[in-house]
C-alpha cells in the first residue's frame, strides 16, 4: 500500500508509529542513517497527511471528520480498524469488515426486511439469494426506483469492471450474478463499463494488455447468461473516442468537482498523475442516460440504478453530488458485501494471490484443493472437541461461500445448526462447498466456451437494444 492510498486516519496513525520510532532510536543512540531514513519518511507522511486533509499534522489530534455525501470516508465513530475504498479492503476481524459501521459511514440505507418484502411484492417473486441473505446490503433510494417502477416508468442498470488482468475469480462474478438476475426481473436495459483506460492509469501495463483484458473480461461477464439485445458493453478506450455525447457529459462532470474534492474522497495527493484525478468523471458517465443516445434516443432523465461492490461507493457519491448541478437524476444504488479471501474474511479475494482465490479457470481438483488446503475453518482442533463444542459458521469461510451461492435457504440453516452444535465437521462442510463450486465453474467454463468473437463484437457495439423511449 502506497501511502497516497491511506485514509487520513491511517497516515495519523502511520505519522505517530514514526515519530515513537524516531525517539526510541535516537534514545539508544542508534546509526545516524537509520534516524535520518525515519526522518525522511516521516516527512513524507507529513506531506501526505497535508495533501490528503489539508491541514499540519499535530500529534494528538486525530484527523478532523467529515460525513456529507460528496465527502471523506470518516473515521469518527470507531470503526477505525476497517479500510474501504476502491483499492483497499481490509478490517482484523475474522468475521469481516463491519457492514452497518460502513452504512453509518457512507451515509447509505440499510437493506432491511421491509425494503426486500417490498421488492418481493413489487416483483412478485422471491427475491434472490443475495438479498435474502444481506449480501447486497446497502442502498441509495431503491424506494424511489420501486415507486418508479410501480408507476411504469423506465430505468436501467450500470454496472463495470476494472480488467486488471485475464484471471478472473468467483468474488469478481458477484455484482454481475446479481445484475443478470435484476435484467431478467426488471426487463430493463443495461450498460457494462470495462474501465481498461483506469487500469493503464493504476497498474503497471500497457495499453493493449489493458485493452485485452477488457474483451477477455467480457466474455466470462457475457457468459453469466446477460441478453445480448438488453445489454451493452464497452470499453473506455473505444468508446469514450467514438461518442460526443458521452464525452460531453464526462467533460460536465469535469468542471464541477474541484481537485480538492476528489483529494478528499479519494485521498489523491500532488503527485499522483492528472489521469488518475480526472479519471471518476469517467466513471460517473454511464451513470446520465444521455450518454447512450444510441439506447436512450436522447433522453437524459432515464434513472439509473448501479449495483456494485461496497468499494465503489466513494464514485457515486461523488456522482450523485454532481448530478442535480447538471440537471441529471441522481442515480440509485444496490451495494454488496466482499467475497472473502480463503484464508479469511479480514479481506477481499484478490486475483493477484492465486492461494486466495478460486479462479473461473480453475479445475475441479484445484478447486477441492483449495479449499481443503486454505479455506479458513471456524472448526476446532480435534473431532472429539468439535463434537462437543460445536464449530463457527461466523468465521468459516467455506459456510460464507455457502451463503452466497446455496439457493435452498433451509439447507442452509440447517448446514449452520449442524455445525455449531458439533454435529457437522469442518471436512464434511467443505466437502459440501465443493460439490457446489464445481459443477457451478464447469457450467460457467462451458458457457464460456460458447461465447464467439462475433458475440463479444456485438455485445460491444453501439447499437439500439431492445427498448423504445
Ligand atoms: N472501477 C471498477 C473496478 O475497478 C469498475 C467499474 C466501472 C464499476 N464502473 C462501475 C464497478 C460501475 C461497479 C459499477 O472494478
């Protein structure tokens, strides 16, 4: 973690460490080069700490707080050990990072009970696993998209994905499982950003490698079953250039965040590249129905409804500040929990670690293998103890996979029961993830391999999709 991507509390902290390091080595006479590196560093920190709150660092006194919805991601009422932004998940607890903290935090609303008795009731279905079970959990103004929707009035979803490489894993799959079921229920259009133009700004590849992944990316997105007359995906490195009107709105959006609000938000610093400080008035675009003319006929007060990660948030509350100063509709969003590493929920999987994560391309032996080897148990030590003490479903990362992809809610509690009384066993559980993971990622490689060059191709041109406005 580079310290531009700190939150203010973490460069405090990090400046406090530092400065205590400073006054032991200088108390035990230590070499003068190792002093002065801390020195240096702590300068840096200072630095940092200045571009990212704008104000001197003082020993003692924490960052100051900000909770509006265009601002900083606040620290103030404790849930100071979680991170959460668009390039860090991480929190040292076993059962995750705390979800209704980061409600208070961010200023969403909950998914309560009322709010899924009333999707049900709007859709007259069961709505889907995630919501029954709170893994989409939060949400802007979904009340206002139902009553919408009660009252016939058009809307369509926006959802992307960053193609920082060809790997993809299971975590990755979430926001567009979800988003495949709400095309399907909705009968709405939808647009796919592949944000290749952010990964060349933020890794270390080239522009083609980025570009790559992005129609690589496409075809295991398309292969999560989303209709090609209904959707839209596009590469930012394509289509930014070939429509004035997206253009057009990522240039309005432009001139109405100041640097210093983006520094806030994202905890960008003076010396990160003006690429990366421009870059989410690109990622706000999609967001106003005028920036597909090829979908919307022109219309620019289609709402909008984005479901994402948790992690994306900072974006759109940055986007929904802009919108009414542009005269556009703010747009809603569904927000989702993390998909847990193997080794535990302290943090996301990440598709640069391959033991944390199980991959789309993954056999079924690698499968089995990964999670007999790494999926952290909540189980205890011996059988006799776990017989009599009964296991942990709360940290068992193999009973929260389950949670996200068992459809049959009673199996599902009865799988805990059994396992915090002691009846289950960490081996008999994870025997039962297995045999749900590997048929659902050979069913996914088949569906992969049916996607053709040509699909992917009109998938990703702009075109007219099934709906008239
Ligand atoms: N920034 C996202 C990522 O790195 C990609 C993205 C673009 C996205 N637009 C979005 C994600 C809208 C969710 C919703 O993965």
């Amino acid at each position: 973690m580079t310290a531009s991507t700190k939150t203010p509390m973490e460069l405090y902290q990090s400046l406090n460490e530092v400065g205590e390091k400073i006054r032991t080595l200088k108390t035990a006479n230590a070499e003068k080069a190792e002093i002065e590196a801390a020195l240096q560093l702590l300068l840096k920190l200072k630095v940092d700490y200045k571009g990212a709150t704008g104000q001197d660092y003082q020993a003692g006194s924490p960052p100051a707080e900000n909770m509006d919805e265009s601002g900083n991601r606040s620290i103030a009422d404790g849930a100071d050990d979680d991170t959460v932004d668009p390039w860090n998940v991480s929190t040292t607890s076993a059962k995750g990072v705390d979800y209704d903290k980061l409600i208070v935090r961010f200023g969403s609303s909950k998914i309560d009970k009322e709010l899924v008795d009333r999707i049900e009731k709007v859709l007259g279905q069961k709505p889907h696993r995630f919501l029954r079970r709170g893994i989409f959990f939060s949400h802007r103004d979904m009340h206002q998209v139902l009553d919408a929707y009660e009252k016939q009035k058009a809307f369509y979803l926006y959802t992307g994905r960053g193609p920082s490489s060809e790997a993809m894993h299971m975590g990755h799959l979430i926001p567009f499982i979800f988003t495949k079921w709400l095309q399907d229920v909705f009968d709405i259009p939808l647009v796919i950003q592949m944000t290749d133009d952010e990964k060349y700004l933020w890794k270390d590849l080239t522009l083609e490698q980025c570009h790559h992944y992005a129609v690589e990316n496409a075809k295991d997105i398309i292969a999560c079953g989303f209709d090609i007359n209904k959707t839209f995906i596009f590469s930012d490195l394509d289509y930014m250039g070939s429509s004035p009107e997206f253009y057009r709105n990522v240039v309005k959006i432009q001139k109405h965040v100041t640097f210093n609000q983006v520094k806030g938000i994202f905890g960008f610093t003076e010396s990160d590249c003006i690429g990366k400080i421009s870059f989410p008035a690109i990622q706000a675009a999609p967001s106003f129905s005028n920036s597909f003319p090829q979908i919307f006929g022109g219309k620019q007060d289609v709402q909008c409804l984005i479901p994402c990660a948790i992690d994306q948030d900072p974006y759109f509350r940055m986007t929904r500040d802009v919108a009414p100063r542009i005269g556009y509709p703010k747009p809603a969003l569904l927000h989702s929990t993390f998909f847990p590493a193997l080794q535990g929920a302290q943090t996301k999987m990440s598709a640069s670690d391959a033991n944390s994560s199980i991959f789309l391309t993954d056999t079924p032996k690698q499968i089995k293998n990964k999670v007999n080897k790494h999926a952290f148990s909540g189980g205890k030590d011996t059988v006799e103890e776990h017989r009599q003490h009964g296991g942990d479903p709360d940290v068992d990362v193999s009973f929260m996979y389950l949670t996200f992809f068992l459809e049959d809610d009673e199996q599902l509690e009865k799988i805990k029961q059994d396992y915090r009384s002691g009846a289950l066993l960490t081996g008999e559980l994870k025997k039962i993830l297995i045999d749900t993971l590997q048929p659902m990622i050979s069913e996914h490689q088949e569906r992969r391999t049916q996607v053709t060059d040509e699909m992917v191709q009109q998938f990703m041109t702009p075109r007219p999709l099934n709906f008239r406005y």
